[in-house]
C-alpha cells in the first residue's frame, strides 16, 4: 500500500496535523494517508492535505520514499509550498498548525516516517539544498 503526503511550508514554517483518528490519534502528523485509485501518487498527496488540514498547496518535488516492510507500506512524501496560511481541517485532524522547527513537538510525532522525514527536511533546509531521501523503516 501507498501512503502519500507532503511536508507544507508557509513563510519557513512546516504544517503539522494533531491526528483525530487511530492509530496514534492525538499525536502530530504531516498532512497523509493512502493513495486511492486512478490517482497519481501527487494527486493523492495534493487531496489528502486538502482533507486533513484545508490547506491550498502547490506541490513541489518528491521529497522521500520510505518503505515500511513491516507494514507492507511505502510513503512517499513531497515538498509542497502553502498559497496562504488559511486552515480548515477536516474530521481525521484535531488541529492543523504551522511550526518553526524550535517548535516541532518530536517527542509527539505519530509516526517514524514523519519523523525521519522532518529531519531530512530541517537538514536540507539548514544546508540550503534539497535532495530526495529514499530509506527503509524497521
């Protein structure tokens, strides 16, 4: 199964999701979930950030590509930049919101894809270049 979703930014902040549904519900996530059919992995990143946060994107690069043997999963994220800072989450999120990177709440992050994700990205960011990262996720 493909798992699909982007790391949004607004104004150099990163957009997290207060997840609202097992599993890990209660802890934050970046704006994903699994691609449906007749969609492309980009339309299905594009959708489920609409539907988690109501947030407006202009998706960017494949960002990483994590597979998830365990789970028989592979996430894809995708950089994607925010036409504004305007949210309206839907039933899945609690609570959509922008963080600066001192502010990104790492102890409660849901998953270890989002996790080595936003660590790939602050890295990128700070070395002022950005790559696609692909790994494997025990």
């Amino acid at each position: 199964l493909n798992v699909v979703g982007t790391v949004p930014v607004f104004e150099g902040k990163v957009l997290l999701c207060l997840r609202n549904i097992e599993p890990r519900k209660g802890f934050w996530t970046l704006p994903a979930g699994f691609m449906e059919l007749g969609e492309t992995t980009g339309q299905g990143a594009v959708r489920e950030t609409v539907e988690e946060a109501g947030a407006r994107i202009v998706l960017g690069p494949l960002f990483t590509l994590l597979s998830v043997p365990h789970v028989g999963q592979v996430h894809l994220y995708y950089r994607a930049e925010m036409s504004s800072p305007a949210l309206d989450p839907g039933p899945e999120t609690i609570e959509a919101r922008l963080f600066d990177e001192a502010e990104i709440p790492w102890d409660a992050l849901a998953f270890k894809t989002v996790k080595v994700t936003l660590e790939h990205f602050c890295e990128d960011r700070r070395r002022g270049e950005f790559t696609v990262h692909c790994g494997d996720i025990a």
